[in-house]
C-alpha cells in the first residue's frame, strides 16, 4: 500500500518555493501552485489543450507532497485560480 498520504510533508509553503524553480524549467507557460488537500497541484496553461506545456515532467513526489501536473486552457489561471474575494462582494447567498 502507498504511504503518499501519511508521509511527512514539508509545509506548503517551503514545498511551494522550493518546486517553483523545477517548475519554471519545466514550462515557459504561466503556471500556478496550489495546495490540493495533500496533493501538490502544478498547473500549466496552453493555447492548445492536446499539446502538454510542459517540457519535462516534475518529480512524482516532492518534500512528501504528491505532485500532480495539471494542462488548462490559457487564460483559466486567471479566471479561476488567481482571484481574491473582493472586500465589497456578498457571498452571503
């Protein structure tokens, strides 16, 4: 049985700093790193979804984070990923 649930893992943020470099050299697409929950979530934007922007693959695993590398379509990072809840908005409903 796997252990990549109940392995160790650095905290999110050192994982994050410290994978941004690999990531960089595996992709010249705007990309994003999230927290998936116990997974380490890469994800890549592309013009073309059938073609991978990445270069080469990230490690499997990573400070004990599982890697998972995500393509999406060029402008989702924005529109979805990198966004904020603005201070007026009203997410009572």
């Amino acid at each position: 049985m796997s252990n990549y649930w109940n392995s160790k893992k650095a905290p999110f943020d050192e994982a994050k700093k410290k994978i941004t470099p690999l990531v960089v050299g595996a992709t010249d697409s705007r990309f994003w790193i999230k927290n998936g929950g116990g997974t380490l979530d890469v994800y890549a934007e592309t013009d073309d979804t059938k073609v991978s922007p990445w270069a080469t693959r990230l490690p499997r695993t990573f400070l004990g984070w599982v890697v998972i590398m995500f393509n999406c379509p060029t402008g989702y990072i924005g529109a979805f990923l990198d966004v904020q809840e603005r201070e007026d908005a009203d997410t009572s409903w």
